[in-house]
C-alpha cells in the first residue's frame, strides 16, 4: 500500500493532481482545499496517501494534513458516503469545522456539501460523534473555528440543550464555556446548570 507520495507537482486540475516520483507519475485525487494549497507546478510537494485497491481499479487519495486523512477515513465509514462525497464535505468544511459540526449536532452544517442530503448529513452526525475522540485537528486546532474535542458529559450536554430548542453552535459554546470553568472532571447535571447560566446571561 502506498502511504505517502513525495515528489514534483506535474499538474493539477479539478479534483486531482499528478505527481511526478523519479519519472512515474501518479494520479492523486485530493479535495479543493488539498489542491489549493499545493504550492506552484513543478515544486515539491509531500501527500499523505489512502489507498483504494479494487477488482477494476486502484485510486489514490492525497492529503497535505494528517487531521483530513483522517477524516476521509471516518466519512468513508459512513453508509451513503462514498469518496467522492468525502472529497466534496472536505473541499467545504476544515477538519475544525467537521469537528465542530458533529459535537454540536450541527446537520445543517455538513449538508454544505455538495452530494449531501439532510438524510446523509443525519447519518454522518449521529455515526461520527463517538468516534472523533482522537482524531488530529491538524494545525489551528486551537483557533476559533477549532475548538477542542468535547467528549463524555460535554458531548451529552451539548445534545440536552439542543433537544431544549438552543441552536446547536450556541449550545456548543455555552457547553465548552462551563467546562473551561468546571474542569474536566465536570457531572452532566453540573455542566448543563452552568451551561444554561451562560445562555442566560
């Protein structure tokens, strides 16, 4: 299996790129964001590689950042998405933003993306909010559009003020405030009363 690919930019077009290894010149299918940031034609360029090896075919699948290969890997686990709807959720939403997205519940959020529909968007929230725990965020994991993975009490609470009517990116932030105050060791019940104080407020 190839796992990465290190050589010259030959070209790059509409969801692909080829890179030039010693004279060979493998075909990498990337997302928007991938491709955008590849640098010149004819640099050096690095990709982390996801290998899919079939009956009729074997495609690749590139990624400058380690937080999106692994991404791509969660998404290909959901039922109804494929890589080609992968590659198009993370040509729209960063890695901290999918992150975002799938703690505070957000569907509208991940259905941005072309190719997916309120089912799927659906699907993709309720699979992937216990599996993203230790995923990489990559570089800017700690900016605004990053924030830092909720887990246990945190992710139930963000859920109860949702199903009380709050928007979800409200609830997440209200939730992430009291947790800051709290400390990790935070009860349910105790992050949801500071986390209503913050609404409130």
């Amino acid at each position: 299996m190839i796992a990465k690919l290190s050589g010259r930019l030959d070209m790059s077009g509409a969801g692909d790129c080829i890179i030039d290894v010693g004279g060979v010149g493998y075909l990498v299918f990337c997302s928007g964001r991938t491709l955008a940031n590849l640098g010149e034609m004819g640099g050096a360029v690095s990709l982390l590689i996801e290998t899919h090896v079939r009956e009729d075919h074997i495609h690749l699948y590139g990624f400058l950042e380690a937080a999106e290969r692994d991404w791509f890997k969660l998404l290909m686990g959901v039922q109804g998405v494929g890589a080609k709807v992968a590659l198009a959720i993370l040509s729209t939403l960063a890695p901290g933003e999918l992150t975002q997205a799938v703690l505070a519940q957000d569907k509208a959020m991940v259905t941005r993306a072309p190719g997916v529909g309120p089912k799927v968007g659906g699907r993709i929230i309720a699979e992937l909010k216990d599996k993203i725990g230790n995923i990489a965020l990559g570089p800017g994991a700690t900016s605004a559009d990053a924030p830092p993975v909720a887990q246990g009490p945190a992710v139930d609470a963000i859920s109860a003020l949702v199903n009380l009517g709050y928007r979800p990116a409200e609830a997440h932030r209200a939730v992430q405030s009291a947790a800051n105050g709290l400390g990790e060791a935070a009860e349910l019940q105790a992050l949801i009363r500071d986390s209503l104080r913050h609404l409130a407020s």
